[in-house]
C-alpha cells in the first residue's frame, strides 16, 4: 500500500483539474476499480478527484444520463439595457467590437459594468449575431488553370477556332501532349 502513495499524488496532480469534465468510460472505470480498492486509489486510476469519486457515489448515473445544465444560475447583467441601448447600436453597425459596446455602456452608465463583464457581454452578441445579425459574406474562390479555359469565346479575341492545341500553354502535358480547344 506504501506504493501506492507516489501513484496518488502524481494522478492527482496530474488529472485533478477544476472544471474539466468527466467521461462515461471514466465513471465505468472508477466503478470497477471501485470493487477492489479504496475510494482514493480508484478515483486516481481513473483519473479524477476524489472529491469527483464522492459524487459519483452518490448518483451513479453516467454523465451522459444527466440532464443538461442550461439555465442561467445568475440574473443578466445586460437585461436592462439590452433592448435600449445595445440592440439600436448593433443593428446600425453589426460589426461593432464588444470592446466598444462595453466602452460605450460604462461612460453612459459609470460603475454598473466592470470589465470584467466583457466575456458576458461578448456571448450575448454573439448569440444575437447568430440569431437575428446580418448573414455571412458568402466566397467562392475561382481556379485558373493553366491552358484551361471554359469560355473560347473570351480566350481568343477572333471568337473560338476548331483544331487549336494549346500544348505550349499547359505545363503538365508532356511533348506531344496536346490539349485540344473545341
């Protein structure tokens, strides 16, 4: 068991990160190291908290049979101006940095938004952007080919000619190789 120590200490080091969410295949993993060793050294096989483990215990159910969180836990910051003051400002200039927006809301409203408040903010513009902002430009890039040309009448000036190889104008073709326009 001394042994084990060192294993401990480094899987918790190593894995046991805030915020990082746990797997289906690692709560399987810690239920069967789970039958055989303590709740520490199972946890650290699968490499989680203990603090994790002790949740696990509690509801078994996998993280993928857990309901999804996506209620706000705290009131809008925003709420209040959003349709006043943010919304005109976004439909007249859509690109507007959410640096300026955040600039503009605390000269007109000292003390209310911090800057630390920016990270808000930018997820709900960007939210608006994909909802209801202006569409994406949309860019097809066009390739030229040497000695391909689609159009015969635009690549001669006298109009399409029958019988022409284009063998000079196309590096790829070897000699004798010739590409003929129709």
């Amino acid at each position: 068991m001394a042994g084990i120590g060192w294993l401990i200490a480094f899987k918790k080091k190593r894995t046991a990160m805030s915020g990082t969410h746990i797997t289906d295949q690692q709560v399987r993993l810690y239920m069967s190291k789970r039958k055989h060793h303590t709740q520490e050294v199972a946890a650290a096989k699968a490499g989680m908290s203990s603090r994790t483990a002790r949740r696990i215990e509690r509801d078994s159910r996998l993280p993928s049979q857990r309901p999804r969180h996506e209620w706000r836990t705290r009131p809008d910051p925003f709420a209040e101006v959003w349709n006043g003051e943010v919304l005109p400002l976004l439909r007249n200039v859509p690109r507007l940095k959410v640096v300026t927006l955040l600039g503009k809301l605390q000269e007109v409203h000292p003390g209310q938004f911090p800057d630390s408040m920016r990270r808000t903010l930018e997820r709900r513009v960007s939210q608006w952007r994909a909802l209801e902002g202006p569409g994406k430009e949309i860019f097809f890039p066009q390739e030229h080919l040497p000695g391909f040309c689609r159009n015969k009448a635009v690549c001669y000036a006298g109009g399409p000619r029958e019988n022409d190889l284009i063998d000079e104008a196309n590096p790829e073709s070897g000699p004798g190789e010739g590409v003929q326009a129709i």
